[in-house]
C-alpha cells in the first residue's frame, strides 16, 4: 500500500492549525465560522473529506475534555448540598441547645438557709424556710405594724431614699404604683416638695387594735400613732395624732436579697387608710405622763 506522504503532512497540519483556531475561537468567545471550518471548506474544495470527524483520537480527546467539565460540575453541585445540610443540622443542634437552656433556667436558684449550732450539744441543724403558710403570732404582726408606721409615716431627707425603698418592700404591687405617686416630684403634696425647707417629721406608734371580720378573717388592725413635725432650725414639735386602718396579710417571703433583708416574712400590707383623730377636750394630753404610760402598754385584745 503506498502512502503519499505529502498528503499525511497535510493532515497534520490541518490538525495543528484546527487546535489552535479552536483556542483562538474559545479565547475571542466567537460562535460563528471559526478557522476549523475555513480548513475544513478549503479542504472539500480539494477533494478531501473532513479529517476530525473521522479522528477517533481527537474525538477521544474532546469526550475526556467534555466529562472532565461534568466531573467539576457535578462536584461543586455535591459540595454545595453538602454545604446545605451541615448549616442546617447546625441550626437545628442550636435550636435544641436554646431551648434546653430555656428550659433549665427555671432550675437555677437561690434558696437561702440557716444553719444553728447548739451551743450545749454542738448538734448543727438547719432552720426551717417560712413559706409564707403558717399562721403568724400576734406578736410578729404588732412588730411589723409599729415598724411600718415609724419609717413609712416620717420624713428626714437625709433617710427619705433608703425609707422609700424600705416601704416599698411592705407594699403589694397595687400599694406600691400609689406611693410612687405619692412621692413623685410632679405632685405638689410630695413630702420632697413639702419637707424641701429641711422640715422633719417623725411617727410613734401608740397603740395597735386587732379586728376580725364578719367572715372569721383576722387581717384588719387599726393603729394609732403620732406625727410630731420640727422646722428647720427649730427646736419645738407640732404633734397631730391620727388613726390608721390598716389590711394586712402574710404571703410568700420575696427572693431579692434587699427586699428579704427588710422584709424576712413576706408581710405586705393591702391597704392603708390614715385620718387625723380628734381629740375628746378635757382628756389628757398624749404627751402627759399618764398618757404616756397607758399608749406605752398599747391596745391587747
């Protein structure tokens, strides 16, 4: 078989020249007539066919080229749903961790506590926590009563904040809105407005009468005490005495480390309803000696 080796140069030639259009075409992103197709006409016009449809080498070689792009598709595609997932089961795992901690906050307390010592046995015991249940002696009650009156009914300025927050800690939350009211700058009768001269006032409890209501609820007192008013830079006292009708109630003692401090209880009073007493004339002045000595045994009943 002879081969004419003129034409095989040929062939490789436009081989060469094929390739190389084809990248020119690629780089100027050009999609009409190329240089393969030049070749190719010029080609038919001699009389020869289309050598690259009938290369399996170079047919071979644009199928490796054609799956190696597919490969890299199909990978950056894998990747990205890879990707997906893992943000996704993170933000579930996240979710979970939030709501376990939400759910554990309530766990997370301070519960203070006791400890006495026996002083003849050395025997250590832990005291019980007041629950806000039991029933409280009457004793307990007239304390808190006294207690309240002295600091919530008197005015010194150089107090009048730590007694504000100390009222605050007897008051239920309905109780608490009215005496910000009543000490609020914008009212006029605001002991800060009307004590701003340096005028003191100081209460004293002179006695205290338990009541118990048509349905068997002991939780009214009334209270008598009195108010005794010094101006500034003045040495005497102007004494009102006024009647207090006081509710009250024991409820649950609060966890605020200040309010318990104040407050160990949890007495709160509900409502409170001073007037000014007017005294009967030819009684003895409260401030007599024998006055005094009977306010000083307060009311027991």
């Amino acid at each position: 078989m002879r081969v004419d080796s003129q034409t095989c140069e040929v062939r490789w030639t436009v081989r060469a020249d094929q390739q190389a259009g084809i990248a020119r075409e690629r780089r100027a992103g050009h999609k009409g007539a190329s240089v393969r197709g030049f070749l190719v006409s010029d080609l038919r016009g001699s009389g020869e066919r289309d050598p690259m449809n009938k290369d399996p080498a170079l047919e071979a070689y644009l199928a490796e080229a054609g799956s190696w792009d597919a490969d890299r598709i199909a990978m950056n595609e894998r990747s990205v749903r890879v990707a997906w997932r893992i943000a996704f089961g993170a933000s579930l795992l996240a979710a979970i961790t939030i709501a376990a901690l939400m759910m554990l906050m309530p766990l997370k307390r301070v519960e203070p506590f006791v400890v006495r010592v026996d002083n003849t046995t050395g025997l250590v015991d832990v005291v019980p926590v007041y629950a806000g249940d039991a029933q409280m002696p009457e004793a307990v009650t007239r304390y808190f009563l006294d207690h309240y009156i002295t600091v919530c009914e008197r005015f010194n300025f150089s107090t009048a904040e730590s007694d504000y927050e100390e009222c605050g800690a007897f008051h239920t939350p309905q109780r608490n809105q009215l005496w910000y009211a009543a000490w609020a700058k914008t009212n006029p009768e605001s002991p800060l407005n009307v004590y701003k001269d340096g005028t003191t006032v100081r209460a004293q409890v002179t006695s205290v009468s338990f009541f118990t209501r048509s349905d068997g609820v002991a939780d009214v007192a009334q209270v008598r005490y009195v108010k005794a008013k010094r101006q500034a830079g003045g040495a005497d006292e102007q004494r009102t005495h006024w009647i207090a009708t006081v509710r009250y109630a024991f409820t649950k003692p609060s966890t605020e480390p200040a309010t318990r401090r104040w407050n160990p209880l949890g007495f709160k009073i509900v409502d409170f309803r001073p007037e000014p007493e007017s005294l009967a004339e030819g009684s003895a002045s409260p401030s007599s000696p024998v006055t005094q000595a009977a306010t000083n045994t307060g009311d027991v009943r």
